[in-house]
C-alpha cells in the first residue's frame, strides 16, 4: 500500500514529462497526450512478465522508488500550511508536573 502511493507520484511525474509538461507537478495534465498514453499502455502490456523495477525504468527513467515527485506535488500545500502555522507550538507538552517530577532509577 504504501509502495503504491510512491509510485503513483513517480508514475504521474513521468507521464507528465512524457507529455512535455514543464509546469508546477500539480497542475500537470496529460490528458489526451499521445506519448503519455503510450507510454501507459506500454507499462499496461507488460503485466508481470518483467521485474517492476524495469517497467519503473521504462516510465521514469529510473529503477528506485523516489518520494521526490511526491515531494514536488505537495510543494505548494506544505508551503501554505508552514505559512498557516508559523509561530505555532505544533506536538505535545507534558503536563508540568510529569515534567518536573524527578525521573525513576
């Protein structure tokens, strides 16, 4: 499950720059794009007759999971959210008194 979420981005980045797209990865559309689509169809066709890391080659260019693309795709959120949170006190404090109690041998 969570190989599948890195590989969706890799795939999409990909299909994305087999179709030219030069953009922010997010706003990318391939939809209609020829050399997207037979990029895909030609991932289809493979099935499991090879190892997924050359069918990962044969999209990406790469044979290594990447969470870059991933990454790149959630850039403007993350940036937004760093924004919406600054000078905010993000995880847990322990209550005052666990803290200062004296810790046990």
């Amino acid at each position: 499950y969570f190989l599948a979420r890195i590989l969706q981005f890799q795939f999409y980045k990909g299909l994305c720059d087999a179709a030219g797209y030069k953009g922010p990865l997010h706003q990318c559309s391939f939809y209609g794009n020829k050399e997207a689509g037979q990029k895909f169809w030609a991932m289809l066709s493979k099935g499991a007759s090879q190892p997924w890391q050359a069918t990962l080659k044969e999209i990406t260019g790469g044979d290594k999971l990447d969470a870059g693309p991933m990454i790149e795709y959630f850039t403007p959120v993350n940036e937004w959210l760093k924004q919406q949170n600054q000078g905010q006190m993000c995880g847990w404090q322990p209550p005052a008194a666990a803290a200062a109690a004296p810790k046990a041998p």
